[in-house]
C-alpha cells in the first residue's frame, strides 16, 4: 500500500552549547552585572586517562606501563594514552603510527565503550546521588553548581568528599578543579592532574590564569593558538593585558568570549543532565498504514538522521525509545539502554529490535517516533575505535557529502525510497556543523 511522508520533524531539547563550543552563551553580560550577581561556586570533575583507567582495573598488569587506547592499526588514532606514554611526546588525536615511533614499547588496546559506558554510569550514579546540580558534559567530565552549598558544609570540603567516594567506590583516579565559574574549574582540573584537586578561591581567578599558557583555555584550538603564537602571544596575561577592542579586530566574536574567559569572566550556567536530554524524529502518515516494511524504512532514515545529527553536534547516545501510535491513537513505547554510540548500524538495529517488540498489534500505524537520550558529548574519541576503520571512514564519507550536498545525497540501499524527509545541519547549535576539537584530557 502507498504511503504519503510528510516532513519528519526533527525535534531536539538540547538548545545550550557546550561550554567549549564557540556560540558559549551568557557571555555577553557587562562585567559589573557579573561582580553584582552573588558569587557561584562551580566544581569541574573529570576522572584522568578515563578509557587508561578502565583498562587498568580489567588488566592490573598495565598499572605504571606506557598504554595507549584507539583504533590499533596503523592507520588509527589515538583515542587516549596513559601519562608514561605522554612523556614520549604522545597525545590523544594523533596517529597511532606516530605514537608507536615514539613510544615502541607502548601497549595498544583497542577500546571498548560498553566497559567505558559501564563504569561512566557508576560515577555518574554517585555524583547524582550527592549533587544538587551537575552536568555531564562528556562520558568522563561533569561540572557541579553547589553554589549556596557553603553555609551548610564547606564547599571544598564536600568536593573533596565527593572526590573520595568516586575513587573508593569505582577505583578510578578523578581530579577537581573548584571557582566561580566553568571555564576556571576546568581550567583547574587541568592543572591539578593527574590525580589531585585545586580550589581557585574568588577574585583569585585572573592571577590562577595569568601564568598559564593560552591553550589552556578551553576554547583555543589548535588554529587560534598558532595565531596567537604569531602575534608572539603565549600566557594568558597578556590576553587579559590586551583592549578588548583589539581582541575583537583580530578574532571577532570569538576573540571577545576569550578576552572574557582570560579574565575569568564565564556566567555560562550548569546545564542539568535531564535537561540536554535527547534528539527525537517522529513522523504522522497522511493515511494510516499496516506494511512493516514501510515502518522499518521509516524508522530507519530516522535513526540514521539523528545519528548523523549526533555525529555532526559531537553527541553520543546511551537510551533508544521508539514509539508507535495504533490509528485508535492507542501509543505504546519501548525503550532500550545502550553502550554510548553515535553510529548508525548499532542505532538502526536497536530501533529494528525495539519495533518488533512493540507492533504486536496487526492495527493500522498512525504514527511512527524514534528518541536518542542519555546523550553526551565527546562522541568524536569514541567512535575512533568503536568500529573497523573501514566503517569510520564509510560515515566520514558519508557525513561530510551529507554536509556538503544536503542529506538527500546518501542513503542506504533500504531507505533509498524514503522522501521528504527534513533538513537540518546541526539541530545541537542551530549552526553549520562543527569539526570537533580534539580533546587532550
Ligand atoms: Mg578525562
């Protein structure tokens, strides 16, 4: 039987940037505004080498040996690398052809992100059960507003606590890094690795940043840290040294937002985990229907746009939910946790599972839905080594002729049929889509 497609809307309650993503909101308030504002207290927790780390509590033999994590032929990248491989010079993102010339002696493991997922969610679990506020920002790295938490508890002796929990509980090294706001915190996490904790008291901020190279701010990638190398800029005090003015002649909007962060200047709130939840797709037909088949196709360029949406906004998912409205308007849903993925084979084959569960009923279909949540960032490192190399070069393909061309112009062979389907670059910033920085923690 024929059925009409109209648009499929994509809808996503994932409207706040990442604090590192360029568009970082709330930036833009006179500093008078911010000093006027009480002072918030912001803990940043990001557990060291995490996909190491893991390997380590399977494998206690690699403890104290240099390891690297990532796809292991050599064509592959880094994904993570112990701190005895970084002395060699190694770092995530690089080759794994590079990393082994430099450290021979490194053992390469090829990783795996339901161990990863696994105890992700054990940490996760303890800093919900303790935190007021957090947000999940990547798989290993979670920000705590405990802002007003002073007048009960000291507030560094809490993190500190906290900090203990996750360690005793999971056997995974964490470090903190405590201020009034994100962009410090982080700041500060980076400088207490490995394994520590720092508290950058308030108005301290600009004199904990001054010394620090400007690379250390979170936003400089690798582009804009050459450009400011050839101004002969280096530490971020000059930065907070230089017109605000020029630093927008130079880098633009951009150059504003880092004046700002350099001077420690970051209102960007925590955005709570529930709230960044999920990217969903749900379609209406125009006359109900009854052929599985068609169902399937339907569901299927589904999973497969939000997966690309996924990739292109740097998400992963861990919670697949698929919906179906009988023409009685009876609606059942079915959902299914996973191991963090953005790839469209794990995705399409969980949905496929999911709707045989649930059209049980031989009804008329009404409509049809799929919903990624338990989303996070730093997709980009774990799909390094989640699949052959063959299939991360397939999606590099096919995304960058997606972006280039519309996403019309791939499809699988099954949804080849499949029109009207709408379009959208990146529904995580409403903009192009973005290269995601590489993350070096
Ligand atoms: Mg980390």
């Amino acid at each position: 039987m024929k059925t009409t497609t109209h648009n499929i809307d994509i809808i996503t309650d994932l409207e706040t940037p990442d604090s590192e993503s360029i568009n970082t909101p709330n930036l833009d308030l006179p500093t008078s505004d911010i000093e006027l504002r009480s002072p918030n207290t912001i803990v940043h927790m990001d557990l060291d080498t995490f996909f190491v780390s893991c390997e380590r509590l399977l494998e206690p033999k690699l403890n104290g040996k240099p390891v690297l994590v990532g796809g292991t032929s050599d064509r592959g990248v880094v994904s993570a690398c112990s701190y005895e491989a970084r002395q060699f010079g190694v770092h995530s993102a690089m080759p794994m052809r590079m990393a082994r010339q430099l450290c021979p002696e490194a053992i390469v493991i090829r990783g795996n992100s339901a161990i990863y997922s696994k105890y992700s969610d054990m940490v996760t679990d303890i800093i919900k059960e303790e935190s007021p506020v957090y947000e999940k920002s990547s798989i290993d790295e979670f920000y705590i507003d405990i802002t007003g938490m002073d007048r009960f508890h000291g507030s560094y002796k809490w993190a500190t606590e906290l900090r203990q929990r996750i360690m005793q509980e999971t056997h995974l090294p964490i470090s903190f890094g405590m201020s009034t706001s994100k962009t410090v915190s982080k700041v500060g996490t980076g400088e207490a690795k490995p394994n520590g904790q720092i508290n950058v008291l308030r108005g301290l901020e600009k004199a904990f940043l001054a010394p620090l190279s400007i690379k250390k701010i979170p936003m400089v990638g690798d582009k804009t840290y050459q450009k400011f190398r050839s101004m002969g800029i280096e530490k971020i005090q000059t930065v907070q040294e230089m017109p605000l003015e020029l630093m927008e002649r130079v880098f633009g909007k951009n150059g504003v937002i880092i004046w700002k962060k350099a001077n420690g200047i970051d209102n960007s709130p925590v955005i709570p985990f529930h709230e960044r939840k999920s990217i969903s797709s749900s379609l209406t037909f125009e006359k109900d229907t009854i052929d599985v088949r068609k169902l399937k196709e339907i569901l299927t360029t589904m999973a497969e746009k939000l997966a690309f949406y996924l990739r292109n906004g740097d998400k992963l998912t861990s919670i697949v939910t698929v919906t179906v409205r009988y023409s009685d308007f009876d609606t059942r849903s079915r959902q299914m946790r996973i191991a963090y993925t953005a790839n469209d084979h794990t995705l399409i084959a969980t949905v496929m599972r999911l709707f045989d569960q649930l059209y049980q009923r031989r009804v008329m279909a009404r409509l049809v839905g799929v919903r990624f949540s338990g989303l996070v960032g730093g997709g980009y490192q774990i799909n390094l080594f989640e699949d052959s190399e063959r299939t991360i070069k397939l999606y590099q393909a096919m995304d960058k002729v997606r972006n280039r061309f519309g996403q019309g112009a791939v499809k699988r062979a099954v949804t080849m049929d499949t029109k009207g389907v709408g379009q959208m670059s990146n529904p995580f910033n409403g903009q192009a889509p973005i290269i995601p920085a590489h993350r070096r923690s």
